[in-house]
C-alpha cells in the first residue's frame, strides 16, 4: 500500500509530506520514496496510485511553482515527470482538484488539466497562490478538463469540453469510457460547485455525453463491477446549500437514478455522506463514509437486486 505521512517542521513552521510505501504480506519496514524538499512540494489532494500491475507508482509533485506528474518504477526506483514544464507541457497546466488515476489496462494516466493563458491575455491568471492552486479573480476563465498520458511515449492527449468544468471522474472496468462529474460554465465560477452533472466521455471518440442532468450537486461517480451502472453522491435532484449528499446511482443504458435506503440515511446522518461510494466487489452494494454524531463511520449500503 501507499500512503503519505504529515510531520511538523518547527524550524521552517510548516509541515512537510513524505510518500512511503508498505507491503501487506512480507514484514519488512516500510520504504520512503518521496518527500519535499527545498524546491518541491507533494501534492496532498491526490492520493498516490499504484498501476494495475502494482509496478509502479504515479503522485503529483509541484516544482517551482508547476505541478508535474511523477510515475515512480518501484523495482528500479527511476522516476519519470510529465507535465509541470517537462516533456510533453504543452501550454496547459495540471489542476490537482480532480485528482489521477490509472486506465485499467496501465496505458494511461487520466488528470485534470486547465489551459495556460499566454502572458500577454486578458485572461492570464491573477489572484494569490495557496498551497498547490490559484484562488484566481474574474479575469482568469480558462476552460478545466482532462489528459489523457501514454506512459509509455509521455505523449499527452488533452479533452476540454469549453461549456464544462471538470470536478472528477473514474475509469470503466474496461477502459473504454470515463464516468466524469462537470459544472457548467454558464454558472458563474464562483458557484460551480453548487451546480455538478453527470457525464459519460468516451475515450476513443472524445465525446462527451451527459447521463445525470439535475439542480444541485451530482458528483463523485463510481463505476460498478460490471460496468452497467454509476454510483455518484447526490442533493436528490435539489439545490441544498447545506451541501447534504446521499448514495445514488444511474442505469448507464436507460438513465434510471435510484436512491437506495434514502429515508434511512438521510436520519441517520442528515446527508452528511463524506467520501465516494466503493462498490463491493458483487456489485450489490455501495460502501461510503458517512458523518455520525461528529464521528466518521464506515457504511455499506445495499442496493436492491443489484444493478
């Protein structure tokens, strides 16, 4: 497994990360392979992701104020880097919000991108930079989707819908389509993330075609085992500013959404579903985290007849 770690600087007051990774199986101590240095910076939003082959490791690293992707081979410990100014940058830039993911076959890393405003454009980002993002005024509009990176060239294939925004997204079992939670970019930026659809891109043809279209928020998919269904987290088809968020989930052939044991879990937390819904490896239930009596709790929530 990997996992990163969070240790207090006193000297620098700030706390720095370190990637390690640890085997299951065999006891043996467990291996640093990452950490900030005086010109790096690990990024805390994506979580590091081993490839389907379990050979290698790809993470977010910023550098001299760009994130890059780096992916690790664990037997050699060689690391490549994409993006961030390297090979394959060509004017855009990563956005760490919507995290990194491996295609289930190992070809390819999926990553949220954003396009580089020449310097001389109106639409140049501006604002202060925190930590790994730009918190950007008005004037910077740059349309947020996503790359595609064939690991085994580095060669980078950018998807940007301009009328959406990318927030996340996951691959189907069998690599051909992308499950993909998107704002619209008539909703002033600001507001976006009260406003998130459903949408199914197809990896070969690029197109982008919308599933799960109502108000409020409809993030977070998740592919079933067999590929036939989304489970996404959702405000039930309303605009809650409390942000409440239940388990769906939508019959990808006929756009069915069900809310499976919705009255029960609505009293039991209020709606405060806190992490992405894991399907079991039946497909007959969803697993989340939900918010209870201010303490997180772990669920599994069974989905009728499965989908």
């Amino acid at each position: 497994m990997a996992y990163t770690v969070v240790e207090p600087d006193i000297d620098h007051n700030v706390y720095r990360l370190s990637l390690w990774i640890a085997s299951t199986a065999a006891r043996t101590p467990p291996r640093r392979v990452a950490d900030e240095g005086s010109s790096s910076t690990l990024v805390p939003t994506a979580t590091p992701r081993f490839s389907p082959d379990g050979r290698r490791l790809a993470y977010l690293e910023q550098r001299a104020g760009k994130v890059r992707v780096d992916v690790l081979d664990l037997a050699t410990g060689r690391s490549e880097q994409f993006g961030g100014g390297s090979a394959g940058d060509r004017g855009w830039i990563i956005r760490t919000t919507a995290g990194l993911e491996w295609s289930p076959d190992g070809r390819f890393l999926a990553f949220g991108v954003g396009e580089r405003a020449p310097a001389h454009s109106e639409h140049a980002p501006r604002g202060v930079e925190t930590g790994t993002e730009w918190v950007e005024d008005a004037g910077s509009d740059e349309p947020d989707g996503l790359a595609l990176l064939r690991v085994a060239d580095g060669k980078v294939q950018k998807i940007i819908d301009p009328t959406v925004d990318v927030r996340d997204f996951d691959w189907s079992p069998d690599g051909s389509r992308i499950a993909v939670s998107a704002s619209p970019r008539s909703v002033p930026a600001y507001l976006r993330f009260m406003y998130t659809d459903i949408y199914i891109l197809d990896v070969r043809s690029r197109r982008l075609s919308p599933l799960v279209v109502q108000p409020g928020r409809d993030d977070d998919p998740s592919w079933s085992p067999n590929g036939r269904a989304v489970a996404f987290l959702s405000s039930g088809g309303v605009l809650d500013w409390m942000q409440r968020r239940i388990p769906a989930y939508v019959d990808v052939a006929t756009r069915r959404i069900v809310y499976p044991h919705r009255a029960s879990i609505t009293s039991l937390s209020g709606g405060a579903v806190e992490s992405r819904p894991t399907w079991s490896s039946d497909g007959k239930s969803v697993i989340v985290r939900l918010l209870w009596k201010l303490r997180s709790a772990i669920y599994e929530v069974p989905v009728a007849g499965g989908p």
